[in-house]
C-alpha cells in the first residue's frame, strides 16, 4: 500500500483532491492572485502546511537540492504571467527548464515576466541554453538570455542539443570558468539527444568541469548496455543527471498505448516517469506540462512514494516491444549516409513527432521550414536503404512519406 503524504489518502494523491486538487481547479484569475503573493522557499526545508511538495534529490557535484520533476519551458507560456508556473511552484517544482529558442524566442521573457510579477526570482532555479556551441558564441548568447530573463544569473546553462564533443575544448573550459567567476552562471552542461548520447557523456565524464548533463531517457532504452555504461561513468564523476523526452513519443502507435492505459495503477504518462525516477542514478526527469492536466498527473505521479508494481513493468516491457519500431532515436550517422541528398532523416522525423505526437503542428512546420533547402527536399529519394541500416526497425520510408505530406506536400 502507497503511504499518505500530509494527510491525503491515495485518491487525493491521484486527483490532487481537497486543498491541493482545489489549488489546480480555482479560476485562473484567482490562481495568478493567490500565487504571486505566495512565498515558497526557494529549496523547501519546511513542507507548506496545505499542500505536499514533491521530492528533491542532490544534482550531482552542485550540492544543489532539486525537485525531481522539473518544468519544461518547450511549451507555449503565458507572455504576462503563466499560471502553470506558478501551481507548480507551490507543489515545490521550482525548476524551469528554459531555452533561448524555446517557443520561437518568447520561452525566456515569459519567465522573467513571471519572476517579476510573483517576485520569485528567488525561488525559482532558472536553465536556459544555448545554440551556440563556440565559446564566443557561448558567451553572447548568455548575455543575451540573461538580458531576456531580466536576471544577473542563470542558475545552470547548457550547450543545447550537443552533437559534437569538440566543443568540449580547454578554451571552452576556460569560458565557462570566467563566466562562473563572474556570477553570471552557478553551473555549466549540455543538452543531448541525438544518436551519440552515450558516447558524449563518457566523454563529460572524465571532464571535472562538467557539472550536469540532461539527455535522452525514455523506457526503451533501460537495458541498453552501453548506455547504461555512460550513466555509470557520469554518475561516479558526480555529474549530475537529469532526463528528458521520457515519454519515448512516437509517430504511430496508438493501439499500444491504449492497450497499456487498461492496465495497472498508472496512465503511460506516469508510469514511464516514475520508471524514470526509480533509477537513483537520475536526480531529475523535465518534462513539457502545456496543459494543467499534465500537471496535475504528473505532480500526483511525484507525491506518491509507491512503486511500479510487477504487472506494471511487464506492460510497460511489452508497450516499449510493440513500440520499438516506431521511435527514432536520431541515428543520423547511420541513415543518412545511406541515402542521396542532404535530407536529415533523424531531425525530420523528430520534427514529424512533434506534430503527430506532441500536437505541436505550428513549431513542426515552422523547425522545418528552417532547415537547409536541400533537407527540405524530401522527394524522390530512396529511403529503403536507410530503412535497412536502422538498428530498431523503424519504417523510415512510411515514416519520411509522411513528413513529405505533411511539410511539404
């Protein structure tokens, strides 16, 4: 049986019922009133008396305590004050995950808008990253993010999408000491997810001046071998872990998941998140809450202590079996040499989860078109080849026919 947490049965944990389901229900108007004259500490040491806070762990060498759900700043953000931030905040998740490409740019001035207007800035551990991996580059964009979040600090600053170790240079190193020096950053990482991950964080692992790394986690990947190996090496350098796109989406697999929701305590959503923070490898997951349901789940998720029972893990080993040929994992250094053209398989259908999986068909259509004219050029090419050289099975030729209807057809 599941232990209570500040008096709430498991049901209320469930629904978030009584104070804490009422926190989520008020009118919006109401919520952004109460939660700007709200003061949460910044690292909870006292739980708040009505509502229940979600767990903290250590991220790594930092020292730092944070929460174990982290709010993703991917998702669209109310530009004056975001009221899923803000009932975030008062169950305790007072990370946001920030970019300065995020929603087209409006990601970091929707988050000093809020900080300002609850006076939070105090309370809130603020991520962003850059796009720019050269250390000059590195340092302007910085600025640039620091001026946006009307702040003098970022509390940790990543590489965003890391790809290339190179940029993990001495010179780089000494930037990021001068920037630290100068308190415009507390911590330094990068962000990763494409085919290369693991070989990346055996690289940071043996870099003393990497402090966290977040990269791609999901439920298909637990028992990849060398992986794991990478997660082990971060975890015994203190690198603190955090994990992102756990929701392993794919493009096409609807009768699985349907399957998976009849079964056991948990939607999918939840299960993969608490499979997630059952590794006490991984300090953090982030995750991308665009709707209040969202965030009701997964905070109810977070609270509860309870395991993911057998019948649980076995249907989620059978969900991730039945699923596997349809998520792409990004191994463009495989597919793509496979095929004439300049077109970008691992990116494109990353893209194409966005808008059949996400629901995100405006950023979709908008990431594309910005890509290279020749990766736009999706037709006539034979992606049978690359279909074979996929380790996972994926169908790349339906799956990039797709991404042809929907971008560019």
């Amino acid at each position: 049986m599941a232990k209570k947490k500040e008096g709430l049965s498991r049901r209320d944990l469930l629904t978030l019922g009584g104070a804490a389901g009422a926190a989520l229900l008020l009118p919006r108007e109401a919520r952004a009133v109460e939660a700007a004259t709200a003061t949460p500490p910044k690292k909870p040491a006292k739980k708040d008396a009505a509502l229940p806070q979600v767990p903290r762990r250590i991220l790594g060498k930092t020292g730092e305590s944070i929460p174990i759900l982290l709010f993703g700043g991917g998702v669209p953000l109310d530009p004056r004050f975001d009221p899923k931030l803000a009932e975030a905040l008062r169950f305790g998740v007072n990370y946001v995950d920030a970019a300065d490409c995020y929603s087209g740019g409006s990601c970091e001035p929707a988050v000093a808008s809020f900080h300002e207007r609850a006076k939070a800035r105090d309370r809130l551990w603020i991520t962003s990253k850059s796009d720019a991996h050269d250390p000059e580059g590195f340092e302007e964009t910085l600025e640039k993010s620091l001026s946006r979040l009307k702040t003098d600090h970022v509390d940790l600053y990543f590489l965003h999408a890391l790809q290339e170790g190179s940029y993990l240079s001495p010179e780089f190193e000494k930037t990021v000491a001068r920037l630290k020096k100068a308190g415009k950053l507390k911590y330094f990482g990068f962000s990763c997810h494409h085919g290369n991950v693991a070989e990346l964080m055996q690289q940071a692992a043996k870099l003393p001046w990497i402090d966290a790394i977040m990269f791609r986690y999901n439920f298909r990947m637990y028992g990849d071998e060398k992986l794991n190996a990478a997660i082990d090496a971060c975890h015994a350098a203190k690198i603190g872990l955090i994990a992102m796109k756990t929701q392993g989406s794919e493009v096409s697999f609807q009768e699985a998941w349907k399957k998976f929701e009849k079964t056991g305590k948990w939607n999918k959503h939840q299960a993969v998140l608490k499979a997630v923070w059952a590794d006490s490898r991984i300090t953090a997951a982030v995750s991308a809450m665009d709707t209040f349901e969202k965030l009701k789940e997964n905070i109810a998720a977070a609270l509860d202590d309870s395991e993911l029972g057998l019948r649980e893990v076995e249907a989620l080993r059978k969900y991730a079996d039945a699923t596997r040929g349809d998520a792409c994992d990004g191994c463009d250094h495989l597919c793509n040499p496979a095929v004439d053209g300049e077109v970008q398989i691992g990116t494109t259908l990353r893209y194409l989860m966005y808008h059949d999986a996400y629901g995100e068909a405006e950023k979709a259509q908008r990431l594309f078109r910005e890509l290279p004219e020749g990766a736009r050029r999706l037709a006539g090419i034979d992606f049978e080849p690359a279909k074979r050289v996929c380790p996972h099975g994926v169908d790349v030729v339906a799956l990039m026919e797709r991404a042809r209807q929907i971008f560019v057809a």
